[in-house]
C-alpha cells in the first residue's frame, strides 16, 4: 500500500509539472502573438497624431537632457556621477542591442532614478520601415528592456529623429509618445567640449529637450552644462516630467 501511495504522489506530481509547463507555454505564446501582430497598414497622416513631441512648455523653468545610448558604457557611468551631484534627472534612449551588451548599466541608470525611453533595438531608419518592421524594432526593444528593469518604456526616439506614418501608428498602437528634440548638440559628429557646451546653454529656454550622446567630450562639458542651468534657475528633468508641464495650466 505504501509502495502504491508513493506512485500515486508521483504521478500527480509529474501531471501538476506538465500541466504547469503547458500553462505557461500558452500563456508566453499568447504574449509573443501579441505584441508581434500586424498591425493595420493603413495609417493615418502626422497632423491626426498628439503624441509627436519636440519640446515642453516654454513658460516653464524645466530642461531635459536627452542621451540617446548606443555606446559609451563607461562615458554613461561618468554622465551618472554628473548628473548625481547636481541632483539632476535626465532621459536616457536605450538602444536594445546596446542594453543586451550592457544589462548591469542599464540598471544603475534605473536605479539612479532617471528615466528609461526606447531607441530601437539596431537604429534603423524607422522612416523606411513599414508598420511591422517599426513595431518589431521598437517592440523588441520594449520587452528587452522591461525584462531588465521591471519597467516597460512610453517614450520612444526615433533614431536619428527619422520616423513616418507607421512609425506614428506604431507608437499610437503600443501607448508610446514619440520624442525628438528642440537642441541638438551633435556631439556625437564635433567632438568639441566647448561647442557642446554652448549648444545646450545658448539662448535655452524652459520646456527644450537637449539631444545629447555618451560621448567623453559630451561628459567633460556636462558639468559646466548643469551648473550654467542652476545660475539660470533652470531645473534638469526628465521628459515626462516635461511633457507633465504641458497639461498644467
């Protein structure tokens, strides 16, 4: 009888492992279906879209810096340390081929308590793409992400501010606002400190987002960036808490 009631525990073990195997094999089914079906392929023009942003409001005191993050492992970790002692907060565009290199960074940025948007996950020319391509560069990278930090992305830039109508689509689709910016700082072409420094801080006004990259020049001039701001009572803040600024009145 002993023998009997051990073979019975057994089997209903073996059964409850297989059917939990089973549930959760439909159930990664179900999601991947999901989030990978086609979308329509009509779409509609940019003029009937509200979530294409370039900046806040301008009558606010509230800046945001923008790093668009594909490279630059250790310049991000000396942009942190920067940012931590002005007590800023920024936005950081996370490349998904980037991030799958570099889960640990990815992280502490998330850790630090700055904002986590999307870039694409090989930084391709969403204008080219059709509406599946978008969905699957931008939605790979979502998931990607969310696997790391338990946080799923409701910002996406368009790598190198390139998108179209199903780039738009997309983005309407997965509740996701599309950003790009009012200052670019081109650091990632001049490679100048000075120059850098003086696209982020000539004639900037509340609301602006400032494109900026990992870049050693980009973290050399940053602190002279951020103390020009605080002179200017300037606060650095994330663009959703930006885009918050739009809706107050």
């Amino acid at each position: 009888m002993k023998k009997q009631k051990r073979s019975r525990t057994s089997t209903y073990a073996q059964i409850y492992n297989i059917s939990s195997h089973l549930v959760l094999s439909v159930l990664v089914l179900s999601i991947g279906a999901l989030c990978l079906a086609p979308i329509e392929n009509s779409v509609k023009t940019e003029g009937e879209y509200t979530e294409l942003y370039r900046c806040g409001r301008a009558d606010s005191n509230g800046i945001s810096l923008m790093f668009n993050v594909y490279w630059g492992t250790d310049e991000v970790y000396r942009i942190l340390d920067v940012l931590k002692k002005y007590d800023a907060k920024a936005t950081f565009f996370i490349g998904g081929c980037w991030a799958d290199d570099n889960v640990d960074c990815l992280r502490d940025i998330y850790a630090a308590g700055h904002e986590i948007g999307n870039h694409g996950y090989f930084h391709k020319d969403h204008e080219k793409l059709n509406v599946e391509d978008n969905q699957k560069e931008i939605a790979d990278c979502n998931r990607f992400i969310e696997l790391a930090i338990g946080e799923k992305p409701t910002l996406f830039a368009p790598p190198s501010g390139a998108y179209g109508d199903n780039t738009l689509a997309v983005c309407k689709l997965l509740q996701m606002k599309t950003i790009l910016w009012s200052r670019d700082t081109i650091d990632w072409r001049d490679k100048n400190a000075a120059v850098i420094y003086t696209r982020a801080t000539k004639q900037i006004k509340g609301g602006d987002f400032v494109l900026m990259h990992p870049m050693k020049e980009t973290a050399d001039a940053l602190e002279d960036v951020l103390q020009y701001y605080k002179q200017k009572s300037f606060s650095v803040i994330t663009v959703s808490e930006n885009l918050q600024n739009n809706e107050k009145s």
